[in-house]
C-alpha cells in the first residue's frame, strides 16, 4: 500500500482549514490533493486535534500488541491440545 507525503498532523491542519471557511477545492490546490483524497481524509481524520491523533496511534499500537499476544496465546494452546491427544 502507497504511503501517504503527508503526515497525519498535516492532514488534520489540512482538515482545520476547511473548518475555518476555505473552500474544500481552493484547498485541494492549494495542496496538491483531490477532491476525493480530502473527503476520505474528512470521514477518517474529521473532527480530531494532534492530543486525539496521538491517542488513536497509542490504542492502535496497543491493539496490535494485543492481538499478538492472543494469537500467541492460541498457538500455544493449540500445541498443548495435540501433545495431550498423542500421549492419550
């Protein structure tokens, strides 16, 4: 997947200035964007400041580190379950 130029803080103050009162298409000039690019950034990033940004980054990372730790733990288990069927 194609990363972004753009970091989530510029997305987000890319965002801000729509609130203020520019025009979504003066800002995707402004910006080198489409139309598009914004109104899917506006439905993903809408409505956040950097303090919010930086909390979804945080529950994203600990998500990951959870699912991890699930999928080991099912491995495990699933070891255990064919090592107690073979000595029965």
């Amino acid at each position: 997947m194609k990363t972004s130029k753009f970091s989530e803080s510029q997305i987000v103050s890319t965002l801000k200035q729509q609130e203020a009162g520019l025009k979504v298409a003066a800002i995707c000039r402004e910006h080198g964007i489409s139309q598009a690019t914004f109104y899917k950034w506006r439905s993903k990033y809408g409505g956040m400041d950097a303090s919010m940004l930086k909390r979804v980054k945080e529950l994203e990372q600990e998500n990951a580190r959870l699912k991890k730790m699930y999928a080991d733990a099912q491995l495990e288990a699933h070891a255990m379950k064919e090592a107690l069927a073979k000595k029965w």
